[in-house]
C-alpha cells in the first residue's frame, strides 16, 4: 500500500465510491478508498434474484440489531446495511427512484435554496446513463447504468402506466444485462475508463479489521 494520499475517503458506501471517483477524476491527486468489509466481486452481488442471500450472509451485512421497540411490543427490528465494497449499494433492492418532482419543488419553497425539482435534476442527470438515450430527462454519460423495468405484471400496468396516476410509473432499474450494477463497480469502472488513473486510485478492503 501507498504510504502517503492526497486524500483518504472512509467507508465505500455510494458516496464514498463517487467522492473517492470524482477526486480521482481530476487526475493528479492519488486517493485511497478504506472499506471495512470484503471486495464485491462475489457471484450472490452481480446476481439480482441472489438478494436474499446477501440480506442473510453476515460476510456482507452488519446485522445491525436495534434496540427493542416498546411500540413493537419489545422487538427489535433487524436493520441489513451493506458490509462491502460499495456497501448498501452491494446488498440494496437496485431499484433507481428519483421521487415526485413537487416534492423537490415544495422543498425548495420551504426555504432550502437549490433542492427545487430543476435544481437536482442536473444531478439526476449526472448520476446515470439510460439505457433509453439521454434527453432533458435522462442522462447518457454517467457511470450508473439505469433502465426500465422490463416485466409488467397484471398488478403494475393498469395503475402505474404513465399518465394514469401523477406520480406514478413503472420503476426504473440498475441491473444493465441482468446485472448488479452497485456504485463501486459503476463508479469505480468509470474513473478505470476516464483517464490517468490506475495510480490515482487504491481501493483497500479490510474485513476482519473492524
Ligand atoms: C436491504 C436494502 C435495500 C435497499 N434498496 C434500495 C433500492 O432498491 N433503491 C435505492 O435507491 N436504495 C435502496 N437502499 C438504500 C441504498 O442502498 C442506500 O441509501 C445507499 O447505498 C446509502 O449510501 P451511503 O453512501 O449514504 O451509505 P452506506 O452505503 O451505508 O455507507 C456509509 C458509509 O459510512 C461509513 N460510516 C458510517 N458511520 C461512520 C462513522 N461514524 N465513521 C466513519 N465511517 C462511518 C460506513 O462504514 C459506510 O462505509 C437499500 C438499502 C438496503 C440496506
């Protein structure tokens, strides 16, 4: 390992991975990624129907236990978060919801200055290339590979077809050929393809060390 980073970026959950890529990106500073858990090349991760092995493997899911709930009549309700490179993105349900946009636009009149529905959207944006082609919607660049889904069932199709409810659509999807696509590989894959790193980047994985 390196002795020495420009920048030490700790924890390689989703933002992790892209904080460490973005700094990689600019190209001369060298950037070391900590990740407590193990790497996530493993079949049950690029796997989408392997879900529940991840959410019952303690390899790469804390398990956080919280405490009782009084109003629960004393459980506790198990919590899974991702212990991975990539972390919850590595065990999450791949689904890719960008919420209402009056939401947003609500939040913004509620005073937070930039979070209005076309003050994220450039992010959105950003985040993602749509398998559909990028528009003033979507985007086309970026290293999230996203998609609609592409099995309707009688349960999904009558009430969330486009225009039936506002609001409300068929889901879009990150597993681009049937694959998980989670931050790490997407976010990382894309610094590889960008330019001047291999240098730039380390990513170390330290399971066992926590
Ligand atoms: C089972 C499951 C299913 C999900 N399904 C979906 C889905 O379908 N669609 C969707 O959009 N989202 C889903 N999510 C949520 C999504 O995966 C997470 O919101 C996202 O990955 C969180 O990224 P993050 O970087 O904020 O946090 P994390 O990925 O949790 O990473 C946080 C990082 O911070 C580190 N850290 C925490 N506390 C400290 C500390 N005190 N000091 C130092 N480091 C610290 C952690 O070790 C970790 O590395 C799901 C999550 C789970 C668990």
């Amino acid at each position: 390992m390196r002795r020495k980073y420009d920048h030490v970026v700790i924890g390689s959950g989703s933002a992790g991975c892209v904080i460490a890529a973005r700094l990689a990106e600019e190209g001369s500073a060298t950037v070391l990624l900590l990740e407590a858990g193990p790497p996530d090349r493993h079949i049950h991760i690029r796997m989408p129907a392997a879900l529940g092995f991840l959410l019952t493997n303690r390899r790469f899911n804390w398990f956080y236990e919280p405490e009782p709930e009084p109003q629960l009549d004393g459980r506790r309700v198990s919590e899974a978060r991702g212990r991975v490179l990539g972390r919850s993105s590595s065990i999450d349900g791949m689904n890719w919801v960008r919420g209402n946009p009056w939401d947003n636009d609500n939040r913004a009149a509620l005073g937070n200055a930039g979070w209005s529905h076309a003050g994220v959207l450039p992010y959105f944006r950003k985040a993602e290339t749509f398998a559909g082609g990028a528009n003033a919607c979507r985007g086309g660049e970026r290293p999230m590979p996203v998609e609609t889904c592409g099995r309707q069932t009688r349960s999904s199709t009558p009430s969330c077809a486009p225009g039936r409810r506002p609001g409300c659509r068929l889901w879009r999807i990150t597993t681009p050929i049937g694959r998980r696509a989670c931050t790490s590989a997407s976010a990382m894959s894309a610094t590889a393809s960008a330019g001047p790193p291999p240098r730039a980047t380390s990513v170390h994985s330290l399971p066992g060390r926590t």
